[in-house]
C-alpha cells in the first residue's frame, strides 16, 4: 500500500485523519450506546432482551466482518467498503429518535453494529498498512485514543441533553449532527488519499493461503475475553434498577471509562511496540477486577469498576487489533480481521444473552461467570505471546 511505503510523517496524517472520522463517529454511536439501556428499559423491555440485543448487535456487528473481510481481500475496495459501511453505522443512530416501540429500536441498534460491520475489516486494513511505519501497536493506539476522544464526547453531550431538555429522544437527535460531520471528513480523507486503497494483488503462496496455527489460538483467547466480558447497556440497565446511579450519571460513568480507555489504548499501544504480546494480559485482568466492582450495589465501586472496565476497553481496541497484524502475511489481513472479529462477535453475543439471563437470577452469577472466562483466556495468551518474536520497535 502506498501509505505503508510512504514517509512517516504522511502515513502518520493519514492515521490522524482515521482518526478523526473515528472520534465524530464516536461521539454519534457511543454517546448513543451509553443510554440504549436504560431507553429499552423505557420502552419496556427487560434485563434478557437488554443483554440479548447488546449481544445480537455485537454478533451482527462482528460476524459479517467475516464476509467483509473476504471481500476486502478479494476486491482491493477499501474506500467504497468503508464509505457504506460508516453511512449505514451513523445514520442509524438519530433514526432512534424516531423509535415508538423497543422492537423498532432493537432493530436500529442492530443497523448501527451492521454498518460496523462492512466497515470496520476495510478501515483496519487501511490503518495496519500505514501503521507499520510508525510502530504497529502506536499507530493503533493514536486512533484508539483518537476514537475515545469521540467516546467521551459522546455520552457528555448526551448527559447535557438529559440534564436540560429530560428527553432520551433529543438525546438521539442531535447526535445527526457529529453523524453528518464524520461522513464529509470521510468523503474529505477519499479526495486527499484516493490511492490509499492500492494493493498488490499478486497471488498467495501456499504458506499464506492458510492463517497459521498461532493466529487460531489468539482467536480463541480473544473469544473467551468478549464471552466474560459485560456490555455497557447491560451494566447501564444494573445501574438504572438498583438505583446506583442516576439517569444523568450513567453516560458519565461511559465517559470516564472512555477516557481511561484513550489514555490505555496509548500506553499499552507504545508497551506493545516495546514489549510484544504479553501486554495482552491486560484485557482480562481488567475485566476480572472490573465485574465484581459494577455489579456491586455501590456506587464508588461501580466507578473503579467503569476504570478498570475501560482499561480492558482499551487494550481489546487498540493492540488486541494490531496483533492480528503481525500474525499474518499483508495478502490475507483482510479475512484475518475478518475471522478474528467474527469470532469475537459471536462469543460476545453467548455471552452477553447468558449474561442477561443470569442477572435475572443473579448478579453474583453473571460475575462468576465474567471472572470464569477471562481467567480461561489468559494461559491461552500467555502460551501464544511465547510462540512471537518481540517486535523491534519502530524508528
């Protein structure tokens, strides 16, 4: 790719441009994502439809990054793939304004993962290519914290609606506006890099045809951090029952981790670059001290648990990513991303449906649960982090 080849000052205005459409785009869906709970909660839904529309969105918005990923390998069109699948993952946000019943609303969710989805493998690609020249892992943790930066903005312009105008509905509404200006940077950063997209597409060899041993291992420890891991709607919904926090500090609480989640994505992005795939191990065991903490009853235990919750956040976003990067050959990146997020997506959707149907029971249950998968998840890591050569870090 011309970006991967390029000076490193412009492959790093091109991952800051990324960046930026991600930061608007986050500010629409993440600020959208953190009231959805307690909005289908007022809609009349209950904990297991909460925790089963979270899951169904995250296995849409993951699982179909498989056929995307395969036509991004197989097509070279990055931009158009990208350019579709923002359209559809923003648009769909204000469109829950519109929303009478909780069904209307679980579906609009479901188009915002979906439009994530024919996106995201595309955007990757993109991103890892021009990535390499200033350090896989920073290059991914800059638009991490790029796109946390959104992440934080997002439920604070939500909370400021809430707090003046009591409506979730305007809530969703003037989130047309960084929706709208996500789009035209987008359409800006296709005028300023029109090649951006330029592959070789010179056939495989037989030793790249087939992703390699130590890539499925990673997948499968991937995939026991998103089964234990609870989605924010459902910690929302935890929030809004008990009555821990209040309607106005349930999008600030999304907001600290959101922070927390820039400042990690950085710092884990640079110790990754430095220090290779042992820093992995920070995803899980910040989901093992973040369950027991938000599902505790107490409200400054739920707020270190939003902490440590965004740090998890943080490492799954940024070098959780840029891993699958240094596994496999440029030529299949592409179903790579692919595989590995379809996987995440449908273990996430397992467990967050059983996660909703054992808080109906108990929240003790679900914890146990979170703390089960996310200590399976670290041999598995630790044991592919042996098999990888610590990567030189980038000059």
């Amino acid at each position: 790719m011309i970006l991967a080849t390029g000076p490193r000052q412009q492959a790093m205005r091109f991952i800051l441009l990324l960046g930026v459409v991600s930061l608007l785009a986050d500010v629409t869906y993440e600020g959208a994502r953190s009231i959805t709970g307690p909005y289908l909660g007022l809609l009349g839904a209950g904990a297991a439809v909460v925790g089963a529309v979270a899951g169904a969105g995250e296995l849409i918005g993951y699982a179909l990054r498989l056929v995307s990923g395969y036509l991004t390998d197989r097509t070279g069109k990055y931009w158009t793939i990208a350019i579709l699948g923002y359209a559809v993952n923003l648009l769909a946000v204000p469109a829950l304004a519109l929303a009478g019943r909780w069904e209307v609303a679980a579906l609009l969710m479901v188009a915002e993962r979906l439009g994530k989805a024919i996106r995201a493998p595309a955007r990757d690609v993109l991103l890892a290519d021009a990535a390499k020249a200033v350090g896989t892992g920073w290059g991914f943790g800059v638009h991490e914290a790029m796109d946390q930066i959104g992440a934080v903005a997002g439920p604070l312009v939500v909370a400021g609606v809430l707090a003046t105008m009591k409506s979730y509905r305007t809530g969703f509404a003037v989130l047309l506006v960084p929706a709208l200006a996500a789009l035209a940077v987008l359409a800006a950063a296709r005028l300023r890099y029109p090649h951006a997209h330029v592959r070789d597409l010179e056939q495989p060899s037989l030793g790249e045809r087939r992703l390699p041993r130590i890539f499925w291992i990673y997948v499968a420890a991937a995939g026991l951090i998103a089964a234990g891991y609870a989605d924010f709607p459902l910690v929302a919904f935890h929030l809004k029952r008990t009555g821990v926090a209040s309607d106005i500090w349930i999008p600030l609480l999304y907001a600290i981790a959101m922070s927390v989640d820039a400042v990690a994505a950085l710092a884990f992005g640079r110790l990754f670059d430095r220090w290779g795939k042992k820093v992995l191990i920070g995803a899980p065991l910040a989901a093992i001290l973040a369950a027991p903490l938000v599902f505790s009853g107490s409200f400054p235990a739920a707020v270190a648990g939003m902490v440590f919750w965004g740090v998890g956040m943080g490492v799954q976003e940024s070098v959780l990513r840029a891993a699958v990067a240094q596994m496999v050959p440029p030529t299949r990146r592409g179903a790579a991303y692919g595989v590995f997020n379809s996987v995440f997506g449908i273990c996430w959707f397992a467990g967050s449906a059983l996660m909703g149907l054992l808080y109906e029971t108990s929240a003790f249950r679900l914890v146990a649960f979170a703390l089960c998968a996310q200590l399976a998840a670290i041999p598995l890591l630790l044991r592919d982090s042996y098999h990888c050569a610590t990567p030189r870090r980038a000059v």
